[in-house]
C-alpha cells in the first residue's frame, strides 16, 4: 500500500473576542441584497410578459425599465444587455420546469399511462399557468440566442423531455400507442405547444379537460 505520511497538526491561533461571540450559523445578508434579487425577478417577469407580447426586437430596455417602474439604465444594472436578459429568463424558466417535473414523476402512479397524464398535465401548467411566458418566448423568440445560449438552452430541453421518453417506450410495448416513441414524444410535445397559441384561460376548458382530450387522441383506447 501507498504510504501517506500524516500531516502536522495545523497551528492554533488565538481568536479576537470580538468574532469569537459572532453566531454561528449562515452569514448574514448583505443590506440590500434581498432587495436587488427581487428586483432581477421583477425585471425577469415584466420582460418576458413583454417579450410575449410584443417579440423580443420590438421590445426596448426603456419599455421593460417602465413596466417595471424602474429607470431607464436599471436593467443593465442586473444583465448586461437584452439578450442577456432572454437567456436569462428562459434559462430559469427550463431550470424551474424541470425541478417541477422531476416531483410530478417521483410521486406519479406507477402505470405509464397514470405517468403520462401526470406529464401531460404538468406541461400544460408549464404552458398555460401562471407566470408562463418563458415557454412562448423560448419558442418564437430563442432565435434571437446567440449560438452558445441557445446550445445551453437545448441541453435543458433534452433533459426536460428525458422522462418522456421511458414512459412512452413503456406504452408502445404495451400497445397503447402506436408511433415511434421518439417520434411520438416530438409529436406530442408539438400539439401540446401549440395550445399557447389558441388557449383561452376563460373559456370552457380546464386544463384537466385538455389533459384528458389529448390522451384519447395520442393513445389506443382499450
């Protein structure tokens, strides 16, 4: 065996009494840091409303100052420039989708077909919930990434639809669906996308009504 020799015991220093009564525990906060995080959530959550609805080019940093009732110059305090600002929210908005998802699958019923409804249904919330922006955005304006933010972005998106695919190879077996399963996961995740585009959160449909619509059409019935 290797022979490690055994180092000396580190010196011992006196310790001021001023820091020896500090608590232990985390340390403080900095005065104003809460603050300055809330206003970056602030900045995120008015510029993708915005960039929803008006397209990421047509949106000026004046225009997401204003709605947020800031000054003109506070954005590039948080993010360097406006797309840095896009990668942003669409970054944390992946990040958050995939921490949700991964408690929707680790207490979902055990059948594949109990699964993808679970899947299914968390997506629409993804899509159509509140706070949702960040998926229309990252759809019609991730043109506007630069190449590098838009590879990071691609990984978040193959590890969100990661779970998908088991599930999906499961009902295939099965006979309950019968496409490609990794065909049927594009297919799929494309139909339910699109709902963002003639969803009416005052209509008659609930989101569970669409869960159920669009498992009897991507699945055999029985």
């Amino acid at each position: 065996m290797p022979h490690f020799s055994v180092p000396s015991p580190m010196p011992r220093f006196s310790v001021p009494p001023e820091l020896a009564k500090r608590p232990r525990g985390r340390p403080r906060k900095l005065p104003g840091t809460e603050a300055e995080g809330n206003r970056r959530q602030e900045l995120m959550r008015v510029a993708a409303r915005l960039f929803r609805q008006k397209g990421f080019e047509a949106v000026t940093t004046r225009d997401i100052a204003a709605a947020a009732g800031m000054h003109s110059g506070s954005p590039f305090y948080h993010f360097e420039t406006k797309g840095v600002l896009l990668f942003a929210i669409i970054q944390a908005g992946m990040q958050a989708a995939i921490a949700s998802q991964e408690a929707i699958v680790r207490t979902a019923p055990s059948s594949a077909v109990n699964t993808l409804r679970a899947l299914v249904r968390h997506h629409y919330e993804v899509l159509l919930g509140p706070d949702s922006d960040f998926i229309p955005v990252m759809l019609y304006e991730g043109r506007s990434l630069s190449a590098e933010q838009q590879a990071a972005i691609t990984e978040l998106r193959k590890t969100y639809e990661a779970p998908w695919v088991p599930v999906l190879q499961t009902l295939a077996k099965e006979g309950a669906l019968s496409a490609d399963p990794d065909l049927a996961r594009l297919m799929i995740l494309g139909a339910l996308n699109w709902s963002v585009q003639w969803f009416n959160p005052q209509g008659p449909a609930s989101l569970s009504t669409l869960t159920d619509q669009a498992l009897s059409l991507f699945l055999r019935t029985p």
